[in-house]
DNA sequence: CGTGTTTGACCTGCGC
DNA sequence: GCGCAGGTCAAACACG
C-alpha cells in the first residue's frame, strides 16, 4: 500500500481514486491519501476562489459543507479503517502466536528424534485439538483463545485432515488424536509383548478409521491435488511406500496406492493416477492425517491440504446442503491455484465449496487443488458470489468420485492477489536434477519473499472494489480466516528452513496490506520416490 | 540383506 | 446372489 502511494507522489501522479461509499467496508489505502485529497480539495478551492470573489461568496457556504461533509466521510472511513487493522492485527497476532508455539513444539520434538516410538507425548502432530500432552495442551490453548476471539465451532485452526471429525467424534479427551488411537495399539503391543504381523496392524488401523468413517463419513476429507507433472509422480517431501496399483475404469493408466511411511503406523495414504483426458496431469490424492513429526520439506504440502481439507469440512459442516437426493450425497469442494503458465505464477484461490453432487460413489468429501489450470483471463476479479446451478462454475476435468452434478449448489471464491513475473521455482516433479531439489528450499523462498514484496505494488493492478471485497471476505468470514491463517503457515511454513517468522516479511506483510494470497509449494527434497510407471 | 516395487489374488461395498 | 469395481494384501522380485 505505502509502496503504491510513495510511487504515486514521485511519479508525479496523484491519483485518487478511493471511493467511499457507506456502508462499505474496504480498507483506505493510507490515511495520507486522505489528506492528499484534502490538500489536493484545498488547492482546488484556492483556484475557484481567485477567479471570482463573487461565487466565493456564493459557493463558500457550499464548500465548506462540501469539506465538512467530505470530513465526516473521511472520519468515518478511518474509523473503519482503524476497525479493519484492529481485526487483521488480532489474525496476524493470532497467527504468529500458533507459528511460534508450533515451532516451539517442532524444535523440542527435534530434540527428542528418536523417541518419537515411545511416548505419544513427544509426538508432534500436525492434528490440533489434542490434549494428552503438554504440546497438546499449548495447542488446545492457542484454540481456545482463538475461540474466544471468532466462533466457537468454526475457528478451529485445522492442521489435520480430520481433526475437527476427531475432535467431535472421540468423546474422551485421551482419543482425540490418532496418535492415541495408535497408542491404544501400541498399548496392546506393550500389555502381551507380541509383535503383531504388519497385517494385522494394518487391519486394526483400518477398523478404527472404519469405526471413525461409520461415525461419521461425512467429515472424512481427501485431498486431490491436480497438477502438470511429467515425472511418474510429484515429491511432497514425505517418504511413501507403494503397496498397490490398479487399473480404474475408464482410465488406460493405472492408479498407484500409496502409503506413508515416515512413521511406521502412519494412517496417511495417497493415490496417484494420470488424468485420462490429459496424460500430463498428474492426480495425487491424499487421504488421512499424519500421526508424526513432518519433514521440514513435507509441511508445506501438509499444511495446504489440511487448509484445503479444513475449508472444505468447515463448509460442508456448517453450510446445510439441504434436502438431497436418495442417494448418498458428497460435497466435492474444488480449491484452485490458478497458474497463469509455468514460468509466470498467478495464484488464485478459487474457492467453489459446498459443490453438492449426488453420486453415490464418493463417499467422502474431496477437495481439489488444481494447479493445472492456465487462466485464460489475465485480470481475476475477487468476487464472492454464489450459483446455483445446474452446471458447475468449476468443472473438475477429473474427478475421483466420478461426480455427476446434476444439482449443484456452487460457492465461489475467487481471490486473486496479485500478478508476477517471478519465475515459478517449484515443481511438482520428482526429476533427476539433484541440484535443483538441494536448492529448492532457496528457490522457494526467494519466490516467497519476491512475492511478498511485489503483492504491494500489485495493487495496483486490482480496483479498489475489489481490495475491499477481498477484504470483506477476510474479515467477515472466521471460516476463511481460518483457512487463510493455515495457508499463510503454509506460506511461511515453507520458507527455507526458517523457523521463525522473518522480521522482514513481517513488515512487508503489514496489515494495512491485503494479505498476498500465495501458492505454497512443497519443497522438492531428493525423496525415496523412484520412477513408477503410471 | 534390507528396502522398496511389482503384480496377481483376495476382500469389500455397491448396484442390479 | 451375482458381477463389477475399487482397494488392499503379500509373495516374488529387483536393486543398491
């Protein structure tokens, strides 16, 4: 924002274009615009009056009510602007506070790295709302308080998958988290000191999550991530292991079935097929929460799906589909990170959820990052609007459920934050080039800081309607707030192996600044993945 | 030898 | 009950 006004002055071009209208909530760019306006008033007034001390006299009455009721407007806006930093303060606040009790909690995890196996206490998961241990009870505090501030139900911070569908099935606090939910496998481990073949562990995992899913299948979300990769599969910075591959209908290419492997209990699986209509889209499902520590290259990805997973079940929880079909009704909520082409990243986040479909097959709700799509239109307005239509705004050229969206009910979001010519330093991939995955983390976050520090000046590319739209979605909706606060962990979660949040990047990203909606990449580490054929 | 992949068999859920 | 499709298992195999 000071960037636009400072290159408006010395560039000897004033220009003023804030509208106030009332009623309206949308950020004032800078109070000294403001008074720009007044000055630039002023000195207008001083021109009318030489000309003639006649309609000075006359228009004197007229402009001085003119000014006064220019001044209350002004007033009343920076009142309202005043308001609007106070909120995107408290976000901010709020959000540095969870960043630093969950690096905190990473780095006393690090120093325990090979105990994670023996107490579920020193585990630390990405799953919040968890209370058996200390770590725990920080983050269930940093939840409540956040609570206090927005609403209850809503505001809940997700990191994992299905923390919400844990928090509100389990009814003991000690099983809020899979970690217990293993731990009581662990338990049993301990109670006949037998070594269970992996099967069966598999097999008692696979009951929980039944259990979990018959309690309640609705709040079981999945992650599909859409993206151009010519490499068998994308590196997410976790390890996986292949434990199966089958041929879909209506796919000549086969779905690989992937399972974590970081931890030797970890319940997070994925999927990987090649889009049918387009070999070059790479489909990478995720299913699950994590129940350990991440790699520092693997949070990225993790925190993206878990914002795009927290969004999509805060959605579906709380936005009544309403009367559906016979059939089992899914949400299938599509969350797109528009890229203009590969060297110019255009992030958007285009947000239909609560895409209502009818088909029986998908029995869990999905979300869908597609990073495939190249924008046609190189302006994207931020509009928040709702269709309901028999056709959907977004149509997934994939889709894992095989959705027939006869009646869809279609939220839109779309949030553009700014255009840059930054070359994009991340790549799905899982190529040979060794170096570059050692550099990756750096690429990342130069890509990062570039695009923080050009959100500014993009600015001005987007009207002012729009700023406040924007605006007005982040600050009346806790919904987004949240999602926009792990997103940003995301963001800044990826930032080369910086812990804490950068002094820099604080002060770029002021408040009075919309937030610059970024596409967070996982760092490409030299992973386990070897080339699979798909 | 340990680790990870391949691949046919098996299990399960769903629709008819 | 049957067939189909998706998902998983596990023995065999490959590789470093």
């Amino acid at each position: 924002m000071e960037a636009v006004f400072r290159k408006s002055i010395h560039g000897g071009v004033v220009k003023q274009d804030i509208k106030i209208k009332s009623g309206e909530e949308g950020f004032v760019e800078d109070i000294n615009d403001l008074k720009v306006g007044k000055e630039r008033k002023s000195v207008h007034n001083e021109e009318d009056n030489s000309k003639s001390s006649q309609q000075k006299d006359l228009t004197g009455d007229k402009e001085d009510d003119q000014l006064e009721s220019a001044k209350a407007d002004m007033d009343e806006v920076m009142e309202e602007n005043q308001r609007l930093k106070k909120h995107l303060d408290r976000i901010m606040k709020d959000y540095r506070n969870l960043q630093m009790q969950f690096h905190e909690v990473a780095q006393r995890d690090a120093e325990k790295p090979n105990n994670v196996k023996h107490d579920e206490a020193e585990l630390v998961s990405l799953s919040l709302g968890t209370t058996s241990s200390d770590t725990k009870k920080e983050l269930s505090k940093l939840i409540l308080s956040k609570k206090e501030n927005d609403e209850k139900e809503e505001d809940n911070l997700t990191l994992a998958l299905d923390c919400k569908f844990q928090s509100s099935t389990k009814s003991s606090p000690s099983n809020l988290s899979p970690e217990n939910s293993f731990g009581e496998v662990k338990d049993d481990e301990k109670g006949t000191d037998q070594t269970w073949p992996p099967h069966k562990v598999l097999k008692t995992m696979r009951n929980e999550e039944d259990d979990v899913v018959q309690q309640n299948p609705a709040k079981r979300a999945k992650v599909s991530v859409r993206v151009r990769c010519d490499t068998p599969t994308m590196n997410d910075g976790c390890q996986w292991r292949k434990y199966g591959q089958k041929v879909a209908k209506g796919n000549p290419r086969p779905r690989a079935y992937y399972r974590c492997t970081v931890a030797p209990n970890c319940p997070v699986r994925k999927q990987v097929q090649r889009c049918s209509q387009d070999m070059s889209i790479l489909i990478t499902t995720y299913e699950g929460t994590h129940n350990h520590p991440l790699p520092h290259s693997a949070t990225s990805m993790a925190f993206t799906t878990s914002a795009a997973a927290s969004m999509l079940l805060s959605g579906s929880s709380s936005s009544g589909s309403g009367p559906t079909s016979t059939t089992t009704s899914a949400t299938t909520t599509a969350l797109n990170y528009y890229l203009s082409d590969n060297s110019k990243p255009n992030p958007f986040y285009n947000l239909p959820n609560s895409s209502i479909s009818s088909s029986s097959n998908s029995q869990y709700p999905t979300i869908t990052l597609d990073l495939t799509s190249n924008s046609s239109s190189s302006s994207f307005p931020i509009h928040h609007h709702r269709t309901i239509a028999s056709s959907n705004n977004y149509p997934p050229r994939y889709n894992n459920n095989n959705n027939n969206n006869n009646n869809s009910s279609t939220n839109i979001l779309n949030f553009s934050s700014f255009e840059s010519n930054h070359l994009l330093p991340m790549s799905w991939s899982n190529g040979n080039n060794q170096a570059y995955h050692k550099n990756q983390d750096i690429h990342s976050q130069s890509y990062l800081q570039n695009n923080i520090k050009s959100a500014a000046s993009a600015q001005t590319l987007l009207p002012q309607d729009t700023i406040a739209a924007a605006t007005k979605a982040i600050t009346s909706d806790p919904k987004f707030q949240s999602a926009l606060a792990v997103a940003l962990t995301s963001i800044i979660g990826s930032r080369g192996g910086n812990h804490h949040i950068d002094e820099k990047s604080g002060q770029n990203l002021k408040v009075t600044e919309p937030f610059p909606v970024l596409c967070s990449f996982p760092s490409i580490s030299p992973g386990n993945h070897k080339d699979y054929t798909l």
